[in-house]
C-alpha cells in the first residue's frame, strides 16, 4: 500500500482511498481530494511535515499524518 507520504516530489499519482474517519476525512475530501483525482507533489519540506501539492488546479498543503491516510496508485 503506496499512501501520499511515499510519493516523491515531481510525481504525479491518482488517489485511490481515503483511510481515517468522520472528520478527518471529511475535511480531506472537502479539501478536493477524493477517490480517483490526479496529485502531483510539488515540494516536501526538509523534515517531510508539511507534503505541498497540487489537487484540481490549486495548491494545497498538507500534514505528514494527513498525507499518510491517502492510498494512492
């Protein structure tokens, strides 16, 4: 299981689920990320916390913890 977290910078994958509950993943999917959009990674800063990326034109930036409950392919 390859999650947000594991994608280097430069690449470009497609969401395949969102792990967590209630809120949480309430709040990751209101953020535009849902099953099946295209993430491309822009930076990660140097301690990993936080993953910048860019989701349905803009850019987001999101927790290492966050990060970690998107599966992707």
């Amino acid at each position: 299981m390859k999650t947000l977290r594991d994608v280097a910078v430069g690449e470009t994958v497609t969401a395949k689920k969102l792990n967590g509950e209630g809120p949480v993943k309430r709040r990751i999917m209101d953020m535009g990320i849902t099953k099946g959009v295209q993430i491309y990674v822009r930076k990660v800063a140097p301690l990993g916390d936080p993953v910048e990326v860019t989701v349905r034109g803009y850019e987001l930036s999101l927790r290492k913890a966050d990060a970690e409950m998107i599966e992707v392919e």
